[in-house]
C-alpha cells in the first residue's frame, strides 16, 4: 500500500481541514511527525486506520464519534478521507460524522462511509450504493490483504506496540506470514490432495461393497464360486435338452393316433346332429300348414283392398262436411248475438255527450292557469333553498364552536404528554445505552469464556486419552519386540542350521571363514521364514509412527490448552472489569427501562409535529366562525324576502291543486277521459259495421254447406254398396275378418318363401342322413378324450421343460455376465487403491502430518530470508552484537521449523530469547525486521507488498548513539521507492530527518506545517 493524500477535519484536535500530500516525502524515503504532547500526532495515524478500518491506530479510542473534535461547531462535519494505491490501482475511502441536536435537546448522529476506485477516465466510482460500516472494513482487508490487528503489526505499529511482531508467538507470526507471502495456496494444495484421497477412499469402500453385494447376490464368496454354478448350469441344460427331445418324439405318435380316430369320431358326432335336425324339420309341418292357409286368404283379402278404399274416402268426405255444416250454424248464430250486443253498447255510449262537453270546458280553464303554477313552484324553491342556506351556515357555526372546545383540551393533553416523556424518559437515554452495551458485552464475554472453558476440558479429555493409548502403545512395542527378538534368534539359527548342512571339513565357513566345523548347530524344532521376520518388523515401525504421531498430536493438543487458557484469564479480568462498572444494576431492568426509553422517545417528534398541527388548526377555526357570522346575518334578511313572494302567487292556485304537477297531471287526465270517448265511439261504430259483414257471409256459407251434404250421402251410399258384394264373392264373412287377414305384398313373399325353404330342406337332410349311415354302418364310436389327455400332458412337460431351460439359459448368462462385471470391479478397484496410496502418501506429506508442512517449511524459508536481511541491517547496531535467528520446535520423532525468534548475542556467545532485551534493545531490532521484513515482502510476486510504514514513538527510549544506529538502519529505505513514517518528540531526530511534518497546537486547535 503506497498513501497518496490524507485529509481530515473536525478530527481530535483538530478543527480546520488538514490535508497531507505523501508525494512531497517520495525522494527522502523517511519523514518525521513531530509536535508537543498532546498536539495530534497519532491523530493522523488514526485518520488513516478510521478511514480503513473505523477503529484506531491503538484500537483503543472507540468509534469515529469519540474521535470528533470537541472545538468544532454543531454544523461542521466530521471528516476523513484517505487516497492510497495497490498493485497500481487507486482508491479513496471516506468516512462522515454529521450532528443535529433535536428539540428535546438530544444529539442525533449521522454517520456515513464510503470505498472507491479510480476508474480509467479519472472518476472515482463508488464500490456500493448504501454501503454498511461492515462492508467498508470487509473491502478495505480485500484490497489491502490485512485486517485491523495484522495492519498495526506490519504497516502501522502503534505507540507501545513496535516490539509486537517481534515477540509474537508462532501461531500469530504464521498468520501474518501467511498473508504476507500468500502462502495460503500450499496449504489449500495439500488440503486438496488429502481431500482427493479422502474421495478416493470412499469410492474404494464403495467399490468394495458393490463386489461383496454382486458376490451375495448370488450366494458366492469369489469368483470361483461363479464359475462352478456356471458349470453345474451347464450339465442341468443338457439334461434339460435331452429329457425334451425323448418328450417330442412320443407326442408326434400320439398325435397321429389321434387324428385318425377324430376322423371317425366327428363322422358319428355329425350323423347324431343330423337324425336331431330332421326331427325337429318335421315338428314344424303343422305351423308351415298354417301358413299355406294365411297365405291364400292374404292374396284375396288384397283384391278387396281397393274397393274398401274408396268407400272408407267417400265416408270421410261425407263427415267431412256434415261437420262443416254443424260449424258454421254455430257461427251465424254468434253473429246474430254479436251484432244485438254492438247495437246495445253503442246506444250506451252516446247518452255521455253532455258530460263530455263538460270536460273539455274544464281543460280549458286548467291550460290557461299552467304558467301562474310555473311562477309559484320556482319562489317556493327559491325560498326552500334560502331557507336550507340559512340552516346549514347554522349547523356550521354550532359544529365548529363545538370542534374549537375539543381542539384546545386536545392541544393541551398533547403539550402535557410531550414535557412528560422528555423529562422522564429522554433525559435518561444516553446513560441506558451505555449501561446496556456493558450488560451485551458481559453477556458476549461470559459466553466466550465458558466456551472456551468447555474447550480446555476437551483438550485436557483429549490428552487423557492420547495419553493412553501412548502409554498402550508402549506396553504392545514392549511385547512385540520381545516376540520379534525370539523369533528372530530362531530364524538365525534355522539359517545357521541349512547352512552347516553344506559344509565340509576343508572348506571355508561363508560365515566365519573357518575349514574346521567340529560342532554344527542343531535344527530348530520351528520353521521360521523371512516372511514372518519381515512382517513383525514393519508392525514395529508401524507402531512407532503410531508412537510418534501420538506425540506430536499431544504436543498440538498442549499447545492450544496452552493457548486457551490464556485466553480463559484475560476473559476473567474483562468480565470481572466489566461486573464492577455494573455494580448494582440488573440487565432486565436496564434493558426494560431504555426500550421503554426509546419507544417514549420516538414518540416526541410526533407529539411536536401534531402540537404544531393542532394550534394551525385553532387558528383556522377561529377565523372560520367569525366569518360565518356574517354569513349568517345575510342569509336571514335573504329568506324572509323569498317566503313573502311564495306568499301572494300562492293565493291563485286550484283548489285540492298545489302544483304545476298536480295540474298537468288533471289537464292529462281530461285529455285522456275526452280521447277515451272518442276512441271508443269510433271503435263500436266499425265493429257493428263488421259484424253486418260477418253475418251476411254466414248465411250464404250456410246455404252452400246443405246443398254439397246431400251429394256427398248419394256417393258414399253406392260404394258401400259394391264394396259388401265383393266381400261376399270372396267367402269373408265380414270387414272385420277381411282386415284380419289384409297383409302387405312382402309379408306375403315371405311367408311363401318360407314354404318353399322348408320343403327344400326337408328333402336335403334326409338325403344326408342316408349318406352318413352308410359310412358308419359295421363301426363303433371311438373314445379320443384319454388320447387328448395324453397329448396335452406331453406338451405341457415340453413347455415346461423350455421354460426350465430358458430360465437355465438366462442364469447362465447373468452369472457370465457377473463374472465379467466383477474382474472389472476387481481391476478398477486395483486401480483407485493405487491411486489412494499415492495420494495420501503426496498429501500428508505436504500437509505435515509426519513431518513439517509445507506451507511452515516455505514460511521458515521465508522468515530466514527476512532474518537475513533484517541481520544485514543491525550489522551497524553497537558494532553487529545481535543477530537474529529462528528456533526450532521439537515434537516427538518429528521435528517442524519453528517461527519463533531468538538472538545471538555476539559478546557472550550464545542465544538468547527476544524478551530479555531490553527496550531500546528491543527496539533497535524490530525496526531492522520490520524492515528486513518490508523488503523480502517487495522482492516476492503474489503476496502483499510493504510500501508503507508508520512508526508511533520508541525513539524516546534510545540515546544519541542508538539513534544515530537507528538512523542508519532507515537509511537503507532510501532509494527503494519505500515509506516511512516516524512519530518522536526527540530532538535529535528533527536535526537529522529534514523531511517533515509539524503539528502545532494553540487554543483554536492544532494545525499542520508540511516540511520538505
């Protein structure tokens, strides 16, 4: 990170707006904060961590309200804005304080952030819309690569704070180098490779089981057992197929035995039927008889028809106009009544002519008076709606008296509400809040600490146990390589044994060289091989890895009980802190009293706004009411003037007629009553002259219907008569047995074609029957059902057996197919058990889980390199005494490259820990690391670069020598396009940085002067 521009105001002491250029400190590399005590010069640190982090240089000075300058006025902002660059891209973050004191005379805060990015046309361009206090600290850690805690370990070492890195343990060493040297990425590629295995592993087990459930399901343990149910399937299919073809060779017999007897069978089957069929023929010669007779009387019956016919339509027109006949002297007698009626109703009618004439003098005199009825309907309206004017500006005025009353009772309860919140519950709210974030903080500390004690039993359970099975290891190495030592002293002699057999005297022992061998060894009463020797050793060292794991995991699991149990006591002490700030006050009440606080609070702006509401609307009423007084007066003179005139047109009008209505109504009415009249005059005099008409017709229809009624008799008489004579001549006895017997021509077809078929019939059956009894005459029924039986049961066997043999067949070819599925399993699982081995040999090894990691063996590679460096530094500090060096760590057979820092002391010889320097000691060496550090970090490419250092005093502890040590050190920043910062009142130091800033600080607050 290179600082660009910092700017700020309102800010701790100061109350103008201060703006610092870093480029006017790139040639110097070194530039010096200095001022009296107290003037703001950590403040400028602080403005660039605000900016970052929102939390200070020292992390002790709380939020960015605590930070406001107390000199400032109300309206002025607080403001802090830091420019910076990373990996050659620009960015600006901003944070904001604004202040408005409310009219309860409480002080509402407004804080505001923001994070940008320069783009390329040389905007800067905002990374949220309405970004949160979180994600600005979440950007600045992604840009910049380091949190809060590792930014004031590395870039910004705070006041009291230099040594930090210096002396930090390993853990928090790692974590900063981590992100230093991006080293993360070896950890993630040994993470990821013992992931693999782990995959691997479980498709390993996977692969296994799915060999074990193909093997069960088929009842077999290995292959082998496969192949044997393989063959025995192979002999079941053969006997299968020989026991099938014995089968098929006796049902080919069988079935031509039984078709030469079918033969013969049906013969005497079909002669039954037919004996069965003629009998039943000659059953029916009665009703065929029956027929013969329908059938004659039918054609006579037909000859007749057409006479019947004609008397029958004669008949029908003969009653045809009988009727007619009886219709119309109906008729003209209806007209005869009809026309006496017309007569009498007419008569009736004009005996009203006087009346009438009445009427129409009366619709005269009402049409004359339709306009005086106008002029008195609009002034009774007029005056009605004056009348109504007058009673509403009355009803108005009342209401508004009335609302006037009920608003200033209202105004008061408000006013009276709104001083009793403010001076029982707003006054309070800033001591609440307060006492109510210690209650949360407690709550959170309390929390944290008993998780971590449940943490320091599980480690401590867990050392127990790890312990055990040490210790349980020790006594089975113990054992085992008692038994390994026996054994092997047996395989030593059965050795020396077979070699002795070989030898002979002369001849060189391979041994011990010897030519003599006057006592063999004798033959060992146990046969002991290689193999066994071999085994029993790798379960030894197997045991030992085992051992030495146990003991780096115990190491590990004392480390972090280690670890939480300094962190269980400085909870203790916070909470402990926190209780007696607490002292006498319960959270539930606290809690209860300021959410009470706050909801009573919230209501004050709401209770002004409606105060404010309430007086604008008295005001209104007041104005309101005085103006419909006035109203009122006017609109009273206004109706008395309108009841006047209704008055005296009202004296013209009709008795029992009020309005024009009423009288359009009665003029209507006598309308209707004279058209009524007249309608209905009209209306008699052309019916009577319609009934004249309709009787005059009646009479000559009449005279018409008689004459064509004697015609009509003379014909139907004459048919009638030639129809009976016919029906004689043909032996029926009657009409009604001639309709018996009257059938329609197809009826008669049929019933004559059904003779015919049945005489046709008769003759062929019988013929038939003739045929069959000779060709069965000297036989006898044969019996084929036990021959079908036979048959039957022959292929069911054979079906069954080819079902046998299929089923054969197809389990044959499954278990095949296993076999073939399985030998593939088998290599596949060779395969991933391979590639496991491989894996998780590569991946624990990186990982460290038997040796140092990879990711510590490049952090140790790495702060060697700063040691280096930081060494090349301090061999101008009190004449090269001191050198830096890494520890190692030592844990059970395996040994990890420690983190951890010592010096070697070139005056006594010998190492010592960093803490017992002392401190200008102290600080002399973490400046060289620091900058040993900033260095390494700028040679590397992926981690973070180290452009940039503040240092906040330390130089006050140092004498002229040591400064002037020191001063060579930062001298080696020149040059090297790095920058730092030094905060120090010592004199010596502005007589030796000539680039500068001084703070100056005086009643109206501190100031900035820029040096260069």
């Amino acid at each position: 990170m290179i600082p660009l521009k910092l700017s700020f105001q309102a800010f701790g002491p100061y109350v103008k707006k201060q703006e610092i250029d870093f480029d006017k400190f790139e040639n110097s590399g070194v530039f010096l904060i200095h001022g009296i005590t107290g003037s703001g010069k950590t403040t400028i640190l602080d403005a660039m961590t605000y900016a970052l982090y929102g939390k200070s240089s020292g992390g002790q000075r709380g939020d960015i309200t605590a930070m406001r300058c107390q000199l400032c006025k109300e309206e002025i902002p607080t403001e802090v804005e830091f420019i910076f660059k990373v990996n050659e891209k620009t960015y600006k973050f901003t944070r904001s304080l604004n202040i408005r004191t409310k009219r309860n005379g409480t002080k509402e805060y407004a804080l505001t952030q923001n994070a940008m990015f320069l783009d390329k046309s040389g905007v800067f361009v905002p990374f949220f819309e309405n970004p949160k206090i979180r994600d600005i600290e979440q950007k600045s850690c992604e840009i910049i690569g380091l949190n809060h805690e590792q930014f004031i370990q590395v870039i910004m070492l705070p006041q009291g704070k230099f040594e930090k890195l210096l002396v930090a343990k390993s853990e928090e060493k790692e974590e900063i180098l981590v992100t230093l040297f991006n080293a993360e990425k070896w950890q993630e590629a040994a993470d990821w490779i013992c992931n693999e295995a782990r995959n691997i592993s479980r498709d390993v087990t996977v692969k296994r089981e799915n060999i074990n459930m193909i093997l069960k399901s088929e009842n077999a343990g290995t292959i082998e057992d496969l192949d044997n149910h393989i063959s025995e399937l192979n002999k079941n299919i053969e006997l299968t197929s020989d026991e099938k073809k014995e089968a098929a060779q006796l049902l080919a017999a069988e079935k031509t035995k039984l078709e030469i007897n079918t033969d013969l069978f049906n013969l005497f089957e079909e002669k039954t039927r037919t004996e069965n069929e003629l009998k039943t023929i000659r059953e029916q010669e009665n009703k065929i008889s029956i027929l013969s007779t329908k059938l004659d009387k039918g054609r006579k019956s037909q000859s007749i028809e057409q006479k019947y016919s004609n008397a029958m339509n004669l008949y029908s027109q003969f009653n045809e106009v009988r009727q007619r006949l009886e219709t119309e002297k109906k008729t003209n007698a209806d007209c005869i009544l009809a026309k006496e009626n017309l007569q009498k109703s007419l008569d009736e009618l004009k005996k009203r002519e006087s009346e009438i004439e009445k009427l129409k003098e009366n619709k005269i005199i009402a049409e004359g008076l339709i306009q005086v009825y106008r002029q008195i309907s609009s002034a009774r309206i007029i005056s009605e709606n004056e009348s109504k004017k007058y009673e509403l500006l009355k009803a108005e005025d009342t209401l508004n008296q009335e609302q006037l009353v009920l608003t200033k009772d209202k105004l008061k309860k408000y006013s009276d509400k709104k001083d009793f919140i403010f001076n029982n519950y707003t006054m309070k709210l800033p001591e609440l809040r307060e006492r109510a974030e210690k209650f949360i903080l407690l709550d959170k500390k309390t929390l944290e600490l008993n998780i971590t004690g449940l943490e320091i039993k599980k480690a401590e359970n867990a050392i127990n146990m790890l312990n055990k099975d040490l210790e349980k290891n020790k006594k089975t190495v113990t054992t085992k390589i008692k038994i390994y030592e026996e054994t092997y002293s047996r395989y030593i002699e059965q050795t020396a044994y077979i070699i002795s057999e070989k030898l002979e005297d002369g001849k060189p022992c391979p041994v011990c060289g010897s030519i003599h061998h006057p006592q063999k060894p004798s033959k060992s009463t146990e046969d002991v091989d290689s193999k066994l020797i071999k085994d029993m050793r790798t379960s030894l060292d197997k045991l030992s890895e085992e051992a030495a794991e146990l003991n780096n995991i115990i190491a590990r699991q004392e480390a972090n009980k280690f670890s939480k149990s300094e962190k269980y006591q400085s909870l203790e002490n916070e909470i402990a802190e926190i209780g007696k700030s607490l002292d006498g006050f319960i959270k539930e009440d606290t809690l209860s009293e300021l959410k009470t606080a706050e909801t009573e609070s919230g209501k004050l702006n709401d209770l002004l706004a409606a105060i404010t509401a309430i007086s604008s609307e008295i005001a209104k009423l007041e104005t309101k009411i005085s103006e419909l007084g006035n109203q009122l007066s006017s609109q009273g003179k206004l109706k008395e003037e309108t009841y006047a005139n209704y008055n005296s047109l009202s004296i013209r009008k009709i008795d029992g007629i009020d309005d024009e209505n009423a009288l359009m109504n009665k003029i209507n009415n006598l309308k209707n009553e004279i058209t009524r009249y007249t309608d209905e005059l009209s209306a008699l005099t052309d019916k009577s002259l319609l009934a004249d008409k309709k009787l005059s017709s009646s009479n000559a229809s009449l005279l018409f219907l008689k004459e064509d009624l004697e015609i009509r008799t003379k014909d139907y008489n004459k048919a009638k008569e030639e129809y009976l004579d016919l029906l004689k001549q043909n032996g029926f006895a009657d009409t009604q047995e001639f309709k018996f017997f009257l059938t329609d021509q197809d009826t008669l077809d049929e019933w004559d074609k059904k003779i015919q078929d049945y005489i046709i019939e008769k003759k062929s059956v019988a013929k038939n029957l003739e045929r069959l009894e000779k060709l069965t005459s000297n036989k006898s029924k044969p019996q084929i059902e036990n021959m079908k039986n036979i048959v039957s049961e022959l292929e069911a066997k054979i079906t069954q057996l080819e079902k046998q043999s299929a089923l054969l067949n197809e389990r044959k070819n499954r278990l095949e197919t296993l076999v073939k599925r399985v030998c593939e399993e088998q290599r596949l699982l060779k395969e991933l058990i391979r590639k496991y081995d491989s894996y998780y040999s590569f991946g624990t090894t990186l990982r460290g889980d038997k040796g140092i990691s990879l990711r510590r063996y490049v952090l140790g590679v790495m702060l060697t390199s700063v040691t280096v460096e930081a060494n090349r530094l301090l061999k101008n500090v009190h004449g090269g005494r001191y050198q830096l060096c890494r520890t190692l760590e030592g844990s059970g057979r395996t040994r990890k490259a420690g983190l951890e820092l010592e010096v070697f002391d070139g005056y006594s010889g010998e190492k010592r820990g960093v803490a017992g320097l002392s401190g200008g000691e102290k600080f002399l060496v973490s400046l060289a690391l620091s900058l040993g550090l900033s260095s390494v970090v700028q040679a590397q490419s992926g981690g973070i670069k180290i452009d940039t250092m503040f240092i906040d005093e330390g130089f006050g502890s140092l004498d002229s020598s040591s400064i002037a040590d020191a001063m060579n050190i930062l001298g080696s920043v020149k040059g090297s396009k790095r920058l730092v910062g030094i905060i120090s009142h010592v004199q010596l130091l502005k007589e030796t940085i000539e680039s500068s800033i001084t703070v100056q600080k005086d009643r109206n607050g501190s100031t900035l002067v820029i040096n260069n």
